[in-house]
C-alpha cells in the first residue's frame, strides 16, 4: 500500500499576494505614482535654473554628482536615486498594464457605448498616453543624459546641451507634444492616486481636482518652457 503526500502549497511573499489583486496593483501605481510625481517636480524647478545662466545650472548638475558630499563616493547616491526612479516607473508601468487588462477581462462583452462617451478623456488614454510618455523618457535621456540623441553633446555641460538638442525644430516641437501628453496623464493621475488608496470622499475631492490641475500645470508649463525659450531666443550660447 503507496501512500501519497499531500502537496503543501507554498505561500508567496505577502507582497506579491497583495500586488495579484486589483486593489494592490492601485496601490503600487499610487505609491509609485507619488514617487514619480515628486522627481519631475524636482526635476523641473532644477532644470529652472536655466534661466540663471550656464554657471547656475551647469553648477546645479555637478552638484547632483557630489550628492551625499564626503559620506559616500562620486555619483553613487544619483546613481542609487536613478535605479530607485527606473524601480519605481517599471512597477508603475506594469501595474498599469496588468490592471488594464483585469478590467478589460471583466468587461462585458456588450460594453454600454453612452458609458464609454461619458468617460473622462484622460481616463480613457492613460495607458496609450504612458506609452508615449515612456518612449520620451527613453529619448530624453539618450538625448541629454547620455549624448546619444544626434545633438553635438558635452558631458557635464547641461546647459550648453538644452541649447543644442532645442535648437532643432523637430525635437523641440517632439518636447511640446510628449510635455502636452505627460500633463494630461499627470491630472489623471493625480486625481486618481487618491482614490486608489481610499482617500474619496466629496468633502475634499474638489481639493484633489484643483491639486490634479496644479501639479499637472506647473510641471507642464515648466517643461514646455525650455524648448520655446531656445527657439525663441530667450536661452541660447554666447
């Protein structure tokens, strides 16, 4: 007589069990979403300082590199800041993807077409609008971080390279467009982070589409700054 054990199921990581639900991957794109948020705000008041000069801002990219001042070697704390952001921004897209595909999986095959006119714009091009928002994460940081972009490129010289990347029309407009598209997700997701964790309710939601709109605006506005101001004339090389 065989006897056969039973089969013990092994018990993933609390974290993975939590992200294979609809609600955990809301909170990973909330929390990531945050994170994200938080850098290209930072992001764009840095990059201000443009306006200041080649001395400010090319000062203000070296410093980056000396982050963590004595306490830690050259470049490793931007470096550890970069691999936490492409964590971050990985999580998020994915959590995106995956969660798309739950709610198309649990639409009706009759899907009520008066439903889908009704919905919010951005709502409905969130994960087309990411995509794009993506590839122009991936092209700006060929075009200005690595110097693989087709611009004359200088390392360490962030201001003499913003003027030469925006002095072509093509990607100058290519900015605008990709800047445009990344507001429209930013309002959405602003506006939604909130709800994804809970935070709904009508007593201070009027206060979550005015911070949708403000965040979204000022990085925006920031942004799409810079390439009209070389074109224009306002930012350009000696």
């Amino acid at each position: 007589m065989t006897t056969t054990r039973p089969t013990v199921k092994r018990r993933r990581l609390w974290f993975l069990e939590f992200y294979r639900s609809a609600v955990g991957k809301k909170w990973v794109m909330a929390v990531t979403g945050i994170i994200l948020i938080g850098y290209l705000l930072a992001h764009m008041v840095g990059n201000l300082k443009m306006y200041l000069g080649p001395e400010s801002i090319n000062a203000y990219g070296e410093s980056l590199r000396d982050l963590g001042g004595h306490l830690v070697p050259r470049t490793h704390l931007l470096w550890i800041m970069r691999i936490g952001l492409v964590a971050a921004t990985a999580l998020h897209l994915h959590a995106a993807i995956t969660l798309t595909f739950l709610n198309w999986r649990s639409r009706p095959a009759r899907y009520d077409e008066r439903h889908y006119a009704a919905a919010n714009y951005a709502s409905r091009t969130m994960i087309y609008g990411g995509v794009i928002v993506a590839a122009f994460v991936v092209f700006h940081l060929m075009d200005l971080t690595w110097g693989s972009g087709g611009a004359e490129f200088a390392r360490g010289l962030p201001y003499e390279n913003i003027v030469h990347s925006f002095e072509r029309l093509p990607v100058a407009l290519f900015y605008i467009v990709a800047n445009l598209l990344l507001g429209v997700h930013l309002y959405h997701g602003a506006w939604s982070m909130f709800q994804s964790i809970g935070l709904n309710h009508p007593r201070f939601n009027q206060w979550r589409r005015w911070f949708a709109y403000g965040i979204a605006a000022v990085i925006t506005i920031g942004n799409v700054s810079f390439p009209i101001a070389v074109q224009a004339g306002i930012v350009h090389l000696g």
